[in-house]
C-alpha cells in the first residue's frame, strides 16, 4: 500500500467511525500529514 493510499484509508475510516452521529451533515474525515525535509 502506498503512502497516499494508507491516508486515503485512514481519512476514511474517521468519516466512518462517526457515521450516523454528523446528520444532516455528510460524513467527512481528515488526516494532516507533515512531511519534514531535511536539507543536511
């Protein structure tokens, strides 16, 4: 599983878990990825 895909599925596994508690709102989940790049 690539990176992308691994926080794709995760995101959407957040919207999941708060299924039925975020009506009349759409399901949505997020995931903050920070990337540090060390120039050395």
């Amino acid at each position: 599983m690539t990176n992308h895909a691994f926080y794709m599925n995760l995101a959407l596994q957040n919207a999941q878990a708060m299924k039925g508690q975020t009506d009349p709102n759409p399901l949505v989940g997020a995931v903050i990825v920070m990337i540090i790049v060390s120039l050395v």
